[in-house]
C-alpha cells in the first residue's frame, strides 16, 4: 500500500505487504469499535487516531444515542486525542476510519492536521474524500492529508449492509 497525497489517492492494493499488515492492525481496532455502534443501533462506523505506534482516541458513530449531529466515529476521536494531548493539532498522527469520511469528518481533519488517513469501504452517497466532494483534493486548502483506501474494505462494508438491511425489513 502506497500512501500519497489526496490528489494522488493510493490503495490498499499497492502496498508492500508489511505496511498493510501495519494498517490492517488498527484497521481491526477501528472494526472493533464499528461493532460496538452496531450493538449500539447506531450506523457501524469506527475510528481510531494513532500516533507513535499507540492509540490516543478512539470512537464509534454514536449521534442518536448522545443526540448530536456531529459524533461521527471520527470526530468522536479526534476528539478524544485532541483532549489526550492538550492540543487540537494531531500533527503526525494517522486516523483509520472503517468507511470514508464526510465532508464534516473530511474538514475536521484537515484542521486537526492528521498526517495520513486511512479508510476501508467507500461511502457511494456521502463519502467526501474519494466518492462525492473529494474534498481534500481542493488546491486552497492549507494541509493536504496523505490518503490510503481500501484497508479491510469488504469487512468494513459487509458490516454496513448488514446493518441496513436489518432496517429495511
């Protein structure tokens, strides 16, 4: 797997094996967490943000049950590592994300100044990095997070279709 800036988006395919068993890593964690919004009721989305080989958040989608609009998986930890550290910059850090992320999601880590993303399934309707907005591809921007897709993609989608399909019965 290859990371490279967003204009650039890499892969999960193009990597050399040891670096997508480092991804797949907290990929599984993300999962983990994806799982925990499932038994939630809550659209199983996970994330993690690691910096220097350890986790300093962590989240789940979890909007209905804290009735707010913007606890995205992601928010929900960068959140948190921001809180851990002091600061709202996550300078170096990297966040795995079990499905690409929004436009909210896609923002706030470019002004938290994640360092690299990590995402497993497309997001066909919302997804803003790669399927929709492509956000992080706007030249203006200030930061420019380098981008690896399709890390654990089928896991991570196979959750999401289970979950909407319980609800379309």
């Amino acid at each position: 797997m290859t990371t490279v800036p967003a204009d650039a988006l890499g892969s999960a395919k193009e990597t050399d094996d040891g670096l997508l068993e480092v991804h797949e890593q907290w990929m599984r964690q993300a999962l983990d967490l994806a799982a925990e919004a499932y038994d939630a009721d809550e659209v199983p989305v996970g994330a993690v943000v690691v910096a220097d080989c350890k986790i300093i958040g962590s989240g789940f989608n979890r909007p209905i049950g804290a009735c707010d609009p913007t606890a995205h998986a992601e928010m929900v930890a960068m959140r948190e590592a921001a809180a851990g550290l002091g600061n709202y910059r996550l300078t170096g850090s990297t966040l795995y994300v079990t499905v690409e992320p929004c436009n909210m999601c896609a923002g706030a880590l470019i002004h938290a100044r994640i360092e690299l993303l990590v995402f497993g399934a497309l997001e066909p309707r919302s997804g803003a990095i790669r399927s929709t907005a492509r956000v992080l591809e706007n030249s203006s921007l200030n930061h420019h997070p380098r981008v690896v897709s399709g890390v654990l993609a089928e896991e991570s989608a196979v959750l999401i279709r289970r979950f909407f399909k319980t609800k379309r019965v």
